[in-house]
C-alpha cells in the first residue's frame, strides 16, 4: 500500500524520552490486562512473559514468541537485528487464521522463557498496527491527530494499533522513504515487554484498555481501491492486464488461507472469463510463483531500495566492445531549449565498467539499503566472499580476485553531470563532477587507529550519500535481478525499475533510442535486427514473469518504441 501524502517532516528530538514514557505509564496504567503489567528487569519478566502472553490471548490477540537478544544469531548487530525478530516456532502461518490455545502457548514459553512476544496482526487479532519508525514519522502522525489509539514506544519510534476494518483485507506494507510500515494480513509486531536487541523495552505509552481508533482514512484509501478491483478482476480482464490481475488474486487467495491447489483451480476457473484466456502453462507459473512468495513472507523477497540516478542513468556498458576499455560513455537528452547530459569517464588502468560490474554495483547498493539511516561515511560493506555469495558465485580466489578488480574499477570512475544528476536535498539538477566512491579499503588493511578491517569499507561520495539519506531511491527486486542470469536482461530490469517501483500503469513504453542509452549498446537501424539484438534478454524476462509481452510499434518518423506490457509481480514502495 503506497501512503497519499507528502508530509513536511522535521525533527523533535525528545518527543518521546525514554523515562518520560515509562514513568507516565506506570503510573497512569491500572487493573490487570495485559496493558497494566509494568516494565520491569528482564530476569524478574520471565515468569511475567507467559502471563501477558495469555492476557493478550483473552484480548484476542493471535500471540507467537519471538527469539529476541536472547536466541538470535548472528555475525554482526544487523544479521543479529534481523535474527531477534524471528518467530521460534517453525511454523506460525497457522496463527495466521486462529489463536493458540493456553494448552499451546504455556510450553512454549516454558521451552523459551526469555523470548520476546509478538502479536500477529491482521483479521485473527482484529488490528492493524502502523510503525512510525522515526521522529519525523512520528510528528507527522501527531499532527494528523491519529494516534489517540493504543501507542507502544519500540527501539526507535512507535506502533499505534488500530481496529481492523469490517470490509477489505489490509495487508503489509513498507514506505522505507517516510519510515511509516504497516503490519495486517500476514504480519505481526513484537509486542511489550519484550526487550530490544539494544536493550530498551516495548512499553505501553496508551494501554489496549483505553481502546482501539478506526484504521485513519489515509491508509485506508489504497486498500479500499485493490478491493473494489478485486471485484472487477472476477468477471475475467482483457490481454494485457491478466497477469497482474492474477497476482493479486492469488496473493488475496493465498492470505486467506488457500492451499495451492485451491489457487490452481480458482486460477484456472477465473482464466476462463479472460478475453482471451491465458495458456495453462502461464497460469500455473504465475501462481506458483505468487503463491511461493506469499507463504514463506518477507524472506523471500530481497526488495532493496537503490538510489534512483544511478538506476536513471547507465555506470556501465553491455557493448562487448567497450567492456573495461578507457572509453568514455554518455547519455544526452537535447531540446530546443536546453541540451543535458550524463557522462562516465574511466581510468586508462580500469576502463569502462561491464555487466558483471554493474551486478557488483548491484550489490553493494543492496547492502547499503540494509543499513540503519541516516548512513554515515564510512561504510563497512561485507567481505569478498560474502559478496561472492550474493552474486550467486563460487568463492573461488578468482572470483574475489574478480569483485576486489570491479570495485576498484567502480571508484576509479569520474560521474559528470549536465543538469541530469538530481540531488534530492536541494531538489536541484546539478552542474559537477564526482566519484561514487571517495575511498575504499579491503579486508585485512589497517585502518587510522591502526586495526584491522574486517570488511570492505567504502567512503560514499558527498552527493550520493545524501540522496540515499533524502530516501530518493527506487525499489528492486535482488533475487529477482540476480535470477535472470542474462546480462541484458539484467540490464533492462534495472533501467527500467524506477517506472515499475513509482506506477502501475502498465504497459510501459520507452523509445528504443532512450534504452539503448541507458544500456549502452549499438543502435541497430532495422527492426529484425533490433528483435535479434534484444530478442534473448526478453524471452529471459517474459519467462522470469518480469513481464507477459514485449512488442514492437513503428512510428510515421521511424522511431521505435518498445512496449513491455502487464507486469506480473512489480515491487512497491
């Protein structure tokens, strides 16, 4: 669900202290509901943790454990982050529909008496819980009067629970940029008195017993829209919407509880009101592949957020003939009024970056997405090897050899931009020049203060790592780059990933002039050879349900426009 706003966030740096809060709520909170038990030390919480877990249980609550500081795993405070949030049980999709018993939950935390407690969100526990993950997130909230509602204060913001609505599904969403996530259909929030991994509490700051608000319209609006054209959807749609249309099904489907064969055949008795139906073959693939994504949650999908220039514009070649040779590359857009320009210049020792650079760059943007913002230089990436895994290689002493060339290769780089680079931050076109990267270190060499590094670590250029912390950044499916394998196909994915993350307006159509800039290969002047030239990297996206057609239109001019129709699954923000 994308959020219909564009708030003027600004900072309030003690708008919730700590101590304040729980101070305010132990001393306001009465009665005995799971709202009134009172923060105290962890060792003294433990035999408190199953009796608030059953309290929230006659609330109605769907409640799971969670592994918490105490059973996560991890070789760093981030692998460790995400491990904490971690259901114990292997398997919580059942409390996706219903509560455990108390015959359930008891041994559970008797098993793990130092977890944490998550509440599973959605229709079963009758809520929808915002995170307001930020304090700009925060004072927005506040001045939109919505949170006189049951608020808990987490590590770093706010969960405001909700009333879940009569009608339509609300499921999860992520705005990385406004800090705002929503958790419904599919989701749960990890409820107090659990401990952070840094060690501060979830504490009540408005208890459950002093009631739920209505879900604000604000989140509501999109929600409201995809459940009027599910309704629509079911009378059958016309070629060119029919793989989108299924996707969404399925995922409404398989939130609800269906097998996949109960997807299978609702899929295949929907496709039969299509105009024209699907092939079997496609409707199989999609809903698995849908289903698949659905059922084992966000781990799946590895949608990161990349800054959107560099997505916009090309840092490397698919031009077998340029690959790491000095040559210079360029994007121009002229008008009658003005002429920009984009230009990458290499070093005579580098050269020009090729597609197994661009993956490289790929990933390292992956990684940078997954740190904690505002990111400060510098920054400590991963080892070689790690990054050798991400790329689906051996780690092998030629394939590090390989990445520690490419990321040398990619600071080498000088970035020139003619009123084509946007700086987010000023919210101007600019006029300079500059690398991606300052400075990079590798594994192994001493660092100011004379330690070892145990990563690599990189120094983003000024202009770029603003944007990144200005959130202009545009979401990308990793898995998904990295599956395709063609590397044209690749390249495709990537350039057009900023129109596929911002709008659903399928199908996209882009001059084959502007994507052969944006690739960086030969222009070809007859259309047989234009389909030659991209005709294997799109078969790779149809097949990879990227998108379910790709066509040709010839203008009056000559100009060719390629069309890439009704893609199946898009990334959202």
């Amino acid at each position: 669900m994308r959020l219909y706003y564009s708030p003027p966030f600004f900072f309030v740096k003690k708008m919730f202290p700590a101590t304040e809060l729980i101070q305010n709520y132990r001393t306001t909170n009465k009665g005995g509901s799971a709202a009134s038990l009172h923060p105290m030390p962890r060792n003294n919480m433990e035999d408190n943790t199953v009796k608030t877990a059953l309290s929230y249980l006659k609330l109605g609550f769907s409640v799971i454990p969670l592994k918490g500081s105490w059973y996560s795993k991890g070789t760093n405070i981030e692998d460790r982050l995400k491990d904490s949030k971690a259901p114990l049980l292997p398997s919580w999709k059942p409390y996706q529909f219903r509560q455990p018993s108390p015959s359930e939950l008891n041994p559970w935390f008797r098993k793990w008496p130092k977890a944490n407690i998550a509440i599973i969100t959605g229709r079963v526990s009758g809520i929808v819980v915002v995170d307001f993950d930020s304090e700009e997130a925060i004072e927005w909230a506040k001045r939109q009067g919505i949170l006189k509602t049951a608020v808990v204060k987490t590590g770093k913001g706010i969960h405001a629970y909700y009333k879940y609505p009569d009608k339509g599904d609300i499921g999860n969403s992520v705005d990385s940029g406004a800090k705002i996530d929503i958790r419904a259909e599919g989701g749960y929030v990890v409820a107090p008195p659990s401990t952070h991994l840094t060690g501060s509490l979830y504490v009540w700051i408005t208890p459950i017993e002093e009631g739920l608000a209505p879900l604000p319209d604000v989140f509501l609006l999109k929600t409201a829209r995809r459940s009027a054209d599910f309704k629509e959807y079911y009378n059958g749609v016309n070629q060119g919407g029919r793989n989108d249309a299924l996707a969404r099904l399925c995922g409404s489907w398989t939130n609800h509880g269906l097998t996949i064969k109960d997807c299978l055949e609702n899929a295949h008795i929907w496709n039969s009101n299509n105009n024209p139906p699907m092939g079997a073959d496609e409707v199989e693939r999609t809903v698995k592949s849908i289903y698949r994504k659905h059922l084992m949650g966000d781990n799946t999908t590895q949608l990161f957020y990349h800054e959107k220039n560099f997505l916009r514009f090309p840092v490397s070649t698919h031009s077998k003939a340029l690959i790491h040779k000095p040559e210079e590359i360029s994007v121009v857009y002229s008008s009658k009024e003005s002429e920009r320009k984009w230009s990458v210049i290499p070093s005579a020792k580098w050269g020009i970056p090729g597609p197994f650079d661009e993956a490289v760059f790929m990933a390292v943007n992956k990684i940078i997405s997954d740190k904690p913002k505002p990111l400060n230089n510098p920054v400590d990436l991963c080892s070689l090897k790690e990054m050798a895994k991400m790329l689906n290689y051996s780690v092998s002493g030629h394939a590090l050899k390989l990445i520690k060339e490419s990321l040398l290769r990619l600071k080498s780089l000088t970035i020139t931009t003619e009123k084509t680079y946007y700086d987010a931050s000023t919210r101007k076109y600019l006029m300079d020049s500059f690398n991606i990267f300052d400075r990079i270190m590798f594994t192994g060499e001493i660092d100011e203060e004379g330690e070892k590094i145990k990563t690599v670590r990189v120094w983003l250029s000024s202009v770029y790592l603003k944007n990144i912390n200005s959130s202009y950044l545009s979401a990308v499916d990793y898995d998904l780059y990295i599956s395709l394998g063609n590397n044209l196909a690749r390249g495709i994915y990537r350039s057009l990933s900023p129109i596929m993350s911002t709008t659903k307006s399928m199908p996209i159509k882009i001059s084959y002039g502007k994507l052969i800039q944006k690739l960086q290969i030969a222009e070809e002047k007859y259309l047989s050879d234009i389909k030659k030239q991209l005709g294997d990297a799109h078969k790779v996206l149809i097949s990879k349900n990227v998108f379910s057609k790709i066509s040709y239109i010839v203008q009056a001019t000559g100009k060719v426009v390629i069309v890439y129709s009704a893609a199946a699954i898009l990334p959202s923000r």
